[in-house]
DNA sequence: ACAAAAGTGTTATAATTACACCCATGT
DNA sequence: ACATGGGTGTAATTATAACACTTTTGT
C-alpha cells in the first residue's frame, strides 16, 4: 500500500488516505446448479431501469460491514434463501468503462448448488430463471466474460479436486456424476474407467437403495464419505483423463 | 449488478447509483524475483508516517483511468522500472478491518521478474529490498496472507505450467531451473528424472556456450523456444512428481 | 588423483487407456 | 424375449519413481 497521501484527520485522530477516488465495490454471482440431469446457470432479468428487461448475474454493492465473501454469501442468500454453498472467488474486474453507468470494481464469486434441494427457496422478487448451461442468453456488461472465467475455473479445479459433488444433492448415482462431468467438459466419458477412477478416490459411500428413474435396473446411491472428501479436497485426483486444452 | 438504486444524474443524463458506499480501491504486488540462485521476494520500507519503517508489498491505489491489470503495471513499473513481465491476478482482499486507517478494497497481484536483468532499475525512493523467500519480515496489514496465497498459487500453478521459466533470465542452465524448483516446493527432486521431464516437454533449446560458475565442468546453456512456450503453455504437464500436498 | 557437479541409462512399479462382456429389470 | 442402461474384468500401453554409474575439469 502506498501511504504517502495519507493525513491525519484532526476529528477523529486517525491516518486516512486523502485525495483519492473512492470507487463502487460491487460482487456478483455465477451460480451453478444441477437437477441431476443438466447443468445450469441461475440468471434474473432486471425488472428496472437502467438496463430493463436485460438478464445479469445477481450482485449487490459491498456494505460498510461486511467482507466480500460475505458480501457474495449475502447476495446468494438473498436470491435463493440458500446458505453455506460452495463459493469461491473467481476474479476482481475493474475495467474503467465495465458499467456504463458509474465506474464499479466487481468482484465475481461463483458458487456451485443442488437445485433439487434448494428451487422453492428461490426469490420470486428477482425473475430468476435457470438456464442450460450452453444455451444463456446475452448478460450485462462484461458479466458473460464472468461466466466463461466461471466455467473455466470449474473445469480447471474439476479435473483434479472433488468440487463437483458440491453440485448433487445428498444421495446420487454414479451415472449422474459422469453425466455432470461430462456436460462440465463438453465430453463423453467412458463409464467403465470413470467408474473405477471414482471408486478408487474412496470418497463414496454405498447405499442400499436404487434410483429406477432412469432405467429398469436401476443405479445405486450413494453418498459422500464427508470426512474423506474433506481430508482428499486438496489433494490432486486426476478426475479427466486428457486435461488438456483448458484455458487457465 | 443490483441496480434498484440508481438513479438518472439530471447533469449528465447518465443513471447513477445513488445511496452507496463508494470504497478505496488499491492494488498491492507481490514480486517475486531469481537471480538463478535463490528465490526472493521484493518488499517496501515506509519512510512516512503512517505505519514508519514497517516492511510491506508496494502498492498503490487505483486511478480513473486505469483497470486493475493496469494499475499493478504502473505500480511494478514504478518500483522497479519493468514493462511485460509476468502478472497474474491473485485475489481481492477486502475485510472490513484489513487496513485500520481507512476502508479499502486491495487486489493483490503477483509477478515473476528475472532479478540479473532487471536489479539496476530498481526506485531507490522506496526502500526496496529483496528478500528470501523464507526470511521475509513481518508485514502490515493482511499482506503476508497475500504473500502466503501467492506461494501456493505459484506452486500450484508451476506443478502442471512453465510459468517458473518467467523467473529465469534468457539464457539459463537446467540446474539453475531445477534449483528453482526446488526452493518454490522446498524440496529435493531428482536430477535425473528431473532432466527427462523437462526435456520431453520440447520447451528447450541447447546452445553451445557452457556456465562455468557453479561447477568446473560446466552446465550448458538453454533456451526457451518461445512459440512452444506459447503453445503449451496451459497444457497439462506434470513438472513435480508428487504434487499432493498444496493447499488451493 | 581427486573432488564436485553434470549428465546418461535401466528397471520396477503404477496409472492410464482401450477394449468386451454380463447383469437386472420393466415392458 | 428383448431392449436398455448399469456394472465388472482384462490386457496393452504409457508414465512415473527409484536407483548407479560415467564424464568433465579445476585444483
């Protein structure tokens, strides 16, 4: 921090930095979610002007008293009742002209949901609407440069770390996990050493019960060894067989 | 971006948005230097009051013209008179009480510099000095978190991507390059599997003249062949055996 | 001739890939 | 009985890790 500019202030008989632009702070959300069938993005379309009936991310301005990851768990919670999702800081963007309207830093979180758990939460208030992941439509500002970071980032820190089963709900099957790996890479996998990579990471947990929705034989829950997943969350798992044409 | 409070500024016909909190935004570089022995880091001394004689990142806050990125390279610039080296976004730092003399959002950004080629250049008004890598002082506010995250995201990021080749001059030996490594993971890492891996990734170019400084038979000099460092640049490759234990 | 770092080679083990087949069940 | 997705097995290939020795040259 560079400190030359700062005074005293006499009042208050503290050091501030004086003659320097104070700008908006703004945090705004890519939210994942997956239904255990396609993977999506939670947009809401403004209902006001400036910028009407276009779709955005939901964000908020940063408040006096709390910190940005704060700031990003309040704007979640306020748009879809949820808390203690998976969120993570994804990047700060600052370009001059990024708002048109006043000049905001951004700082972008993205955060990874079950939809299943959590659609009847969602507030109503926003116009919030899911959507396939390949098929959102145009956003404000440099927003859509934030999904692309997002999906980015994902597939990234996919490929080696369990982040994915943020995305299921408590009970799932292992041909949904391909299923959602496979639309987070655009890719088929196949079943047979995804089974075994998946079984080898010793995450999972075997359950009794079958889901026979998606076929006659039906597939086998299972759930997450939490423990495990927390001790293995750092530790590198090579998930995707060919990591190679990510984007870092 | 949550827009419900903006309002039209009848002076400029632009929308605005009112009622919020405007925050001081600064960007803080964690510089990270070679000199083809030992790994350094180059800190700041506070000459002026506030915070005197404390060690700390260089910093700067940002101005109405300049986007963050842009920002860090006016401040790397300003210490240390370098243009093009490699900058990377850390994160956006932006506790409350992260700096007691006033609110303000930080964006962290780190650098990997060739110290050899650039020491002469360095802005003797800021008390700049380098520092190993393990012997760096106490630091104010939160920007020894910074410098932490930073390690970790260059030992991260250098397990799968050349990005270390950033810190070596043009003309380098593989003993220098794997004594870098070997100082970012403080690990011992042998030399002959460590010359194979390198040398498959095609990322070398041998020249002819040897360096005689460090042994009495000598390391021949290599290159980088720049359009394959391009190139593979966000491949996947394994540089370090054991990449287990880093904390994302 | 010897010390000290540079550089080359080999082999065992483990991980990854590319395959083909059987299983369970609702219709 | 058969179609459909679920699940198991195996063999070839490739990558990794562990290891020892030879080379060069200044002193």
């Amino acid at each position: 921090m560079k400190l030359t500019k700062a005074i005293k202030d006499k009042s208050q008989g503290k050091y501030k930095y004086a003659e320097q632009a104070h700008i908006l702070v703004a945090v705004d959300c890519i939210i994942f979610g997956y239904d255990g069938d396609e993977l999506k993005i939670l947009l809401i379309k403004r209902a006001l002007e400036p910028a009407k009936d276009q779709w955005s991310l939901m964000g908020g301005f940063i408040e006096a008293n709390e910190n940005l990851y704060g700031a990003a768990e309040r704007i979640l919670h306020t748009l879809t009742g949820l808390e203690e999702v998976y969120l993570e800081q994804l990047k700060a963007y600052g370009d001059p002209e990024r708002d048109p309207f006043e000049r905001t830093i951004s700082v972008a979180y993205f955060a990874l949901i079950d939809i299943n758990k959590y659609k009847e939460q969602i507030n109503d208030a926003y116009q919030a609407k899911w959507f396939l992941i390949n098929e959102a439509p145009k956003l404000i500002f440099d927003h859509e440069k934030m999904v692309e970071k997002a999906k980015n980032r994902i597939r990234y820190k996919a490929a080696f770390h369990p982040i994915l089963f943020e995305l299921l709900p408590r009970k799932f099957t292992i041909p949904q996990l391909q299923n959602l790996y496979e639309q987070v890479y655009n890719a088929k996998i196949d079943n047979r050493n995804f089974i075994r990579k998946v079984n080898s990471t010793g995450l999972l947990i075997k359950l009794a019960e079958k889901d026979k929705s998606s076929s006659k034989r039906g597939a086998f829950y299972y759930k997450l060894d939490l423990n495990k997943y927390k001790a293995k969350f750092s530790s590198f798992i090579n998930f995707i067989p060919n990591p190679e044409n990510f984007i870092l």
